[in-house]
C-alpha cells in the first residue's frame, strides 16, 4: 500500500505538469497537445519501473515539533522484548486473556485501504473487459465490407494516409454506433443506414476515423483506461483521460480539414451525424466515437475558428517532447519521498498483565523531535505518522524499572510487546565505628517482639489479597503490586581496624521472602565487604505480590561504613 501512494504521488506530479503544459498551448494544435497527453500517461505508466533503475534522491523534512519537554533520566534500564504473536499470550486468571488477541485482530487502517483500493481497481478493470468483449461481440456479429463504395472509398484514403497495413469495414445492425478500435488489425464498424450515406459523409467519416487508426489514438486511450483503472482514486487521471480524449477528436478534425473539406459542410455534416446517431441507444465502447454529444459543441466551435493553429504534429517536436519529458520524469522517479509509518504494541508485566496509563515517548535525536502517548486501558500504544529514522523508545510506569528499546522505522508500520520489570528497592544503610559512637546515636538492638509484631501485620496484608485475589481481582489488567516490607533487620558489625568505606550490593529478595543472592558491586575492604554480606543474608521480608502471583524482586544495599575519629 505504501509502494501505491508513493507511486500515485509521484504520477499525479506528471500529469499537474502535463495539464499546466497544456494550459501554456491551448494556442497551439490539437495534435502538440495530444501527444503532450500521451507523453504524459506514458512516463506515468513507466513510473513505478523507472522508481526502481533510477538513483534515490530525498526530500528533506525539517524537524517535528516535540510532544513535550525532554527529562534527563537517573534510572537503569530493565527491559525484556517478547517474541511470541499477542494472540499467544496468557495475561494469566480471569477471562480477560482474550482481550489482546481481539484487539491485534482488529483490521488496521492500511488493511482498510487496500481493500478499498482493490475493491475500485477490479470494478475498474471489469468495466474495461465488459467493454471490449462487447466490441468483439459486435465484431463477429458485423457483417464485413469486401467490396463497394465504401471499401473503394476506403482504400483511397489508407493510401493517401500512408498505412501500410489493411483496415476491416465493419457494417453494424445497430444505429448509434461509429467507432474505431485495434492496433495491428483495425475496424471501423460502420452503424446500419450507412449505405445510404452520400459520398461526401462517407469520404468525411472515413479521413476521420483513418486519422484515429494513423495517429494509434485506440492504443493511447487504452493506456489511459488502464492507468485510470489502478489510480481510480486519482481525479487528476480522470481529468487527463477525458482531455485525452477531447484533444484526440479535435486533431482528427484538422486533420479532415486539412485534407481540403470546408470547415461549415463538416460542421453541417458533424451536426446530422450527431443527431442520427444519437437517436438510437448509445453503447458504451472503450473506443473513439466520432459524434459524442458532450464533446460536439467545443467541436463545431473550434473546426469554424478560422484563425486555430491545425498543423500537423512534426517528427522532430516528438521526439523533442520525448527528451523533455524524459528529462522532467527521472527526477521524480527517483525521488525518494519521505515515509510515515506507525509504531504499535502493548506494555505488559512480568505476570503477562496488561499495563494501562503507562507513560511512553519516543525520540528522535537527528530530527530533534519527540512523541509522547499513554498506553490506553487494554495496554496498547500507537504512534502514528512517524517519519524514517531511528528512535529512542522509553517506557516508565510507576513501580516498575524504567525501559528504553531502540526502534527503527523503514517505511513499515513495527509492532512490539515490550514487558516490563518490577522496579528495585533502595536500602541504604549507615554504620559507625564503635568506638567513636556516642550513645544517643547507638540504634536499639533488634528485639523478637518487634519481628514478631512486624510478621503478624505482613501476614495480614497477605491474607487480605488472597482474599481478594479469590474473588478474581486478578483479571487480565496488570500493575497491581503488593510491595515488601522489612521484617527481620540485622545491622552489620564494624570490623576492627577498618578505616570504613561504602559497600553496594545487589540482592535478590525470593518469593518466600528471604534474601536468595547477594552480588557485591563495590567494596573498599573485605572485611567490609563481609560484614555487609553476613548482615543482608539474614533480612527478611513479606512476599511481594505482582497481579496476585508471588515474585521475586532486586534490591540496591549501599552500606556506609564511617570511621569516627
């Protein structure tokens, strides 16, 4: 879908030029303008091909207003990206765990279009089929002119034109119709009541409708068609394609007037054609028609305009507008036009809970720009209408480590499921030498009835949100944290003859709520480091919660040692 409005962009640029041309030589023959037309369809048809052979150049976009003011950011990244589809998670209990795959089977506004766009362009080119099957139909159903008038008429005009190749008279039970079609194996079906036409009418329509198959007008229209078939959303192909058509008749005209006919017994004869053939039911043919009633009074204007430029279309003016043309079209093949595209996904928690109201931006550094949405209350996020680049996504939702992703947009819409981790608890502890230590600043030993006072009101809180939990409070929306508290505390021993320092550690805080793992980071000393270590492994603290589920969690210890004098 992409590669079709780029492509429609770019040929709507072709034929803006090409009608501004022809605005520029409405002084000039119908013949220049038409080919102008043809040229124009032509390098529209070849557009898309010449996209690909010639070299990219882009245009350039200046930089996008920001959605809001950019923060410094303190945190550590947490992050995981899930692989699986979102119609494979399992939000966990609760019926809302079908919430996500209904919402990524959602038909997206991309999808929409395209169906629009196939939808129109098969009308199209089934209206275009229906058309020549009927004139093939009538074709078989003509009878063939072989001899007479009509055919000796016929031949004296191929010569004069030059045409190298015969032309089939065709003769058409039907009253309205007068057209010409084919390339290589012309027909002209001739409507019934033709041979009752004078000499003068038959030569007349005749010079007419050789000038069509002489100048390929049927191939170009048919060229047209095809392009109005696949752009039919465009009305600038529809505008070009009637013009086309409306500049084809016009140099046909100067052509018979050229031939030595005066202009009014043409109009004259134009004009009784028009009226007997528009007495009978009109059939629309993908092929020209000589006396349209739309197009007849422009016509007889322009054939009785004695001071209208008629000469014919020279070969070197071809090939001149060929170059030009040429020239013009490379440039916005291969232009490389700037791309949006949108960059979706959910936000979920460790339990593959969705999580709603989580903040998220994404920034651009190049273009200096930035864009900042909340996840709505299914957890999905959408930033639309993002230009090609690369980007800094962050994520922040409190209680929950901040995370930032590296996202790259190319042209394609990218979609993520980016779950979030539980963020981390800040102890930070202060440790005085003993000897130096004053007594109001000496902490109270810690005493079972203060541990056991602490357990029975973590006990409680668990209780209440296994209640709850029971009652199916859990569901598919994520988030919901039932934090720890400190039960048990130890402090650490000073050792003797340290000079102090700072110990930081890193430990993990277990489902039952022990300290699992203790991973030193920074110690200035071993016997600090040991003291800290020792004094951490025997904290303890109530279970945290996540949606319900029991989780470990990590923990910052910053130990200060501090030597008093």
């Amino acid at each position: 879908m992409t590669l079709l409005l780029a492509t429609a962009i770019k040929v709507s640029v072709i034929l803006v030029v090409a009608l501004a041309i022809i605005a520029l030589l409405r002084r000039r023959s119908a013949a220049l303008r038409h080919w102008v037309l043809t040229v124009a369809l032509a390098c529209a048809a070849l557009t898309p091909i010449l996209s690909l052979m010639t070299p990219a150049w882009q245009v350039g976009v200046g930089p996008l207003t920001s959605g809001g003011r950019d923060r410094p950011d303190r945190f550590v990244v947490a992050t995981t990206a899930i692989v699986q589809e979102p119609a494979d998670r399992h939000p966990g209990p609760g019926a809302g765990a079908t919430t996500i795959g209904a919402a990524r089977l959602a038909p997206t506004l991309t999808v929409w279009l395209g169906l629009v766009w196939i939808g129109g362009a098969t009308v199209s080119v089934a209206v275009l089929c229906v058309g020549l099957a009927r004139l093939r139909r009538l074709a078989v159903r003509a009878r063939r002119l072989d001899s007479g008038r009509w055919v000796d008429i016929a031949e004296d005009i191929r010569r004069s034109a030059g045409l190298r190749y015969p032309v089939a008279l065709l003769h058409s039970d039907h009253r309205a119709l007068l057209v010409t079609w084919g390339f290589t194996s012309p027909s002209i079906l001739l409507p019934a009541g033709a041979e009752h036409w004078s000499d003068e009418r038959a030569r007349i329509v005749l010079r007419h409708e050789f000038e069509h198959i002489r100048r390929g007008d049927w191939v170009v229209q048919m060229l047209g068609e095809l392009l109005r078939a696949v752009y039919w959303f465009n009305p600038l192909i529809w505008v070009v394609c009637r013009q086309l058509r409306r500049e084809s008749e016009h140099a046909c005209d100067d052509a018979v007037l050229g031939g030595g006919v005066q202009a009014t017994d043409y109009a004259a004869q134009l004009l009784d054609l028009a009226r007997i053939l528009n007495a009978g039911r009109r059939v629309p043919l993908p092929a020209p028609a000589m006396a349209r009633s739309s197009s007849l009074e422009g016509r007889i204007t322009a054939m009785l305009n004695a001071h209208l430029d008629r000469r014919p279309l020279m070969r070197s003016t071809r090939i001149a507008t060929a170059v030009l043309a040429a020239a013009l079209v490379l440039p916005i093949a291969g232009m490389a036009e700037q791309r949006f595209s949108k960059f979706s996904g959910t936000i979920i928690d460790q339990t593959n809970g969705l999580l709603p109201d989580t903040a998220l931006s994404l920034t651009n550094a190049d273009r200096q720009a930035r864009y900042e949405v909340r996840t709505d209350r299914n957890g999905h996020f959408e930033f639309v209408g993002l230009p090609d680049g690369d980007y800094q996504l962050d994520v922040r939702l409190l209680g929950f480590a901040p995370a930032t992703q590296s996202v790259s947009m190319t042209g394609r819409d990218v979609d993520r499921t980016i779950q979030l981790q539980l963020g981390s608890l800040q102890e930070t502890i202060r440790i005085l030498d003993g000897r130096g230590e004053r007594p109001s600043a000496a902490r109270p030993p810690e005493t079972p009835e203060k541990t056991q006072q602490r357990r029975q009101k973590a006990e409680e809180i668990r209780q209440r949100m296994a209640e709850r939990c029971s009652t199916g409070g859990a569901g598919a929306i994520g988030g919901n944290i039932l934090q720890p508290t400190k039960i048990f505390d130890m402090r650490p021993k000073y050792p003797e003859r340290s000079k102090g320092g700072v110990v930081t550690m890193d430990a993990t805080i277990g489902t039952d709520g022990t300290v699992r793992e203790v991973r030193v980071l920074e110690s200035p000393d071993p016997d600090l480091e040991r003291a800290a270590v020792e004094a951490v492994r025997q904290w303890e603290f109530s279970t945290t919660m996540l949606n319900c589920t029991p989780v470990d969690v990590q923990m910052r210890v910053t130990a200060t040692f501090v030597a008093e004098p």
